[in-house]
C-alpha cells in the first residue's frame, strides 16, 4: 500500500470512496458506471462507448492477466482490443492484481494504464459502490490522487461523443459480393471482424457523412457513446435511407439512432446495462445471455404503426430491438459481437447477410419483369 499514492472517488452528492492509485496519477472526472463482467477488461476500456465515463468493475479482482500487445490481424484491425485507444475517463477496482500471468500477457494492467495516461483507483468496496449507484441511479464523480488540487464535476452526456470517436475519413474492408455501408459513430472493432468473416466489401463511413449518395446491397449503424439524440445528421440520413427499403441492421446506439429515424423516442436509463450476463428474450420466447454497454433505451411504447419489439431485456423489460414488420430494417440493443462473448446471438449476422441476399434476388426478379413487359 505505502507505494501507492492515496486517491479517492467522489461522487455528486457529496459520498467519498477512498482508495489508492493504482494508474497515471492524475484527477480527472467523468459519469460513474458499473460493469458485471468477470474477465474482457482490456476490451471494455477500448470500448469507444464507454467515453467519458469512471468504469467500476464488479468483479472483485482484475488485472490478472495482465494486458497483450496490439498485434493486428491482415485488415490491419487489433486482434485484442476494440479500438486503438482506451476511452474511459478513469477505472476502479475492489482488489488489483499486480502478479499478473497469461500465455499472451506482454504488461500488466498497471502498466498499461500509466502508458495511456488513464488514472484507476483500488482498494475501494465496490459492492457498496454498486449498490448506491443502483439505488440513486448513474451519477457524476471526480478522481482525486493524493489530495492534489480537484477537477470540477463533468457531465458527458452533454456533448456530442460520437463527433470526437468516429472516423474522419472513408475506409474500404474486404472483398465481397455484398456491398454494406457501415456509420462508425463509435465501432467495436469486433463488429468489423464478424463482418469480414461473411462475403462482403465494406465501405466505413464517418457518423455524419452522407450515405445516400452511395450504391449499397446493405446499412449497417455502429455502437457509440452518449446521448443519440445528438447525432441529427445521422438520424437524417438514416430517414433518407429508409426510403430505398434495403436491408437496415443497427447495434447499440445504432439501435436507438434507427428508433429515433423511425419516430420513435430514446430516454436515459437509470443505471444502464453493462457486462457480458444480460438476458435478453426474443419473440416472447426465446432466452439469450448477452454483452452490454448502453445508458440510454429505446421507449417502446412510442413505436409507430409498421413497427414492433424484436427482443427484451428479462431483468428489468426494457427494450432490447425492434423490427419492422414489413420492411428489412432491425436493430439491436445489446452486442452480438461481444468481445470477450457470450456469443449467443452472433447468428443476427448471418439473418442481416441473408436480408440483403433476398433484396438483392428481388430487385433482379422485378429488373427482369419490367424489362419484359417493357419488351
């Protein structure tokens, strides 16, 4: 302990966790969440959707082990990480492991934090912590290291996140018959990787960026961080893509931004969903376990006519997707692809691939109709 400089957490109402630093010693501050994960902590802290954002694990040990490299795979897409920077403002722990040991360990967590400037706290009860957070809902908090001078309280969900973690510039993936425009407003790299395992050519765009101008079999809309509402341009371009009825397919805040497009409205939840436990049920009756990170929701009950729920979340039944029920457009609210799993759902790949193959046959039946009729 007596290496580690004190720090402590306090949270907006006045509570204060102590603890000790254990990362770049530094303040800062951020919106407090919490994450059930048991393992997958290098590719939370990647997680482009958790910016701005002091991450508590509730898993009471983390750190052990350790942190890999950033070895990239032939699309020059990091094997083991989400994106190429970590996103989160800062990270507690109950219990770190400074002894860490992994056949693909090359540093420990502690290293890894210091080396990305990214202040982290143990030695706090993050049960209690939990357990208030549950009860009060999210909340804003502030690091302090060693009683140093403090940060003032900042709010993320008041700007735009998605305009400082998407893309600036158009980037071409794979090879493959099937044309799919994908919006990074915040993309895992994961949901890249289960793209290019299918035959597909992606063309990744940036959240603003006008798609409607392209040609395309398919729209995929990204994961990201914050509040969807402030992405109007895409929700506009999304409204504008539903008018060419071709196969649509959101993830996360891709799920909301789609809601929002459709007339449907969005809502902060209290305390989000964060992990890799979340129940999901699927036409009534059919269970899923998946991957989490989102503070906002989709309010069903404000799905206009052509519109209906896809999926729910069995803790609390707050929406989990939405469908249309006569065009090729879904969205989801959890992580098909999560990374480290569960992998449940991952076959909602495979149903959007199998949508744009049958608006593809379609489009070739009703070309070949008009073409008789006009002969």
């Amino acid at each position: 302990m007596k290496s580690h400089p004190k720090g402590k957490l306090i949270l907006e109402d006045g509570s204060i966790y102590d603890g000790y630093s254990f990362g770049y010693s530094s303040s800062t501050a951020g919106e407090v969440v919490f994450c059930t994960g048991m393992a997958g902590y290098p590719q939370s802290l990647t997680d482009p959707s958790y910016t701005g954002q002091i991450l508590v694990f509730t898993y009471p040990l983390i750190g052990n082990y350790g942190v890999s490299d950033s070895t990239v795979d032939k699309h020059n897409i990091s094997i083991d990480f989400e994106s190429n920077n970590i996103h989160v403002k800062s990270v507690i722990v109950s219990e770190y492991c400074a002894e860490h040991n992994h056949w693909n360990s090359k540093k420990s967590f502690e290293t890894w934090l210091k080396e990305n400037k990214i202040p982290a706290l143990f030695g706090i009860d993050t049960r209690a912590l939990t357990i208030k957070i549950r009860e009060k809902g999210v909340m804003l908090g502030k690091i302090v290291i060693d009683d140093e001078e403090s940060v003032g309280f900042y709010d993320p969900n008041k700007d735009n996140l998605v305009a400082e973690v998407s893309r600036n510039e158009v980037l071409s993936l794979g090879n493959g018959k099937h044309k799919i425009i994908v919006v990074d407003c915040g993309m895992k790299n994961n949901i890249l990787r289960s793209f290019l395992k299918k035959d597909v050519t992606l063309k990744i765009v940036p959240w603003n960026y006008d798609f409607n101008q392209e040609e395309y079999d398919g729209l995929f809309i990204s994961n990201g961080p914050g509040d969807p509402t402030h992405c109007k341009e895409t929700i506009e371009n999304i409204k504008k893509a539903m008018e060419l009825k071709k196969p649509l397919f959101g993830i996360c805040l891709g799920h909301q931004l789609l809601a929002l497009a459709s007339g449907a409205n969005t809502y902060k939840l209290k305390y989000g969903h964060r992990g890799q436990n979340q129940p999901c049920v699927r036409n009534q009756k059919q269970g899923y376990i998946t991957s989490q990170n989102h503070g906002y929701a989709v309010d069903k009950n404000s799905l206009p006519e052509g519109w209906e729920e896809l999926f729910f979340n069995a803790n609390d039944g707050t929406n989990e997707g939405i469908k249309h029920t006569t065009l090729p457009f879904f969205s989801v609210q959890f992580h098909p692809e999560g990374s480290c799993g569960p992998n449940d759902t991952m076959y909602l790949f495979d149903e959007f691939i199998e949508m744009i193959e049958k608006s593809k046959s379609l489009n070739v039946e009703t070309n070949q109709e008009t073409n008789q009729e006009m002969n």
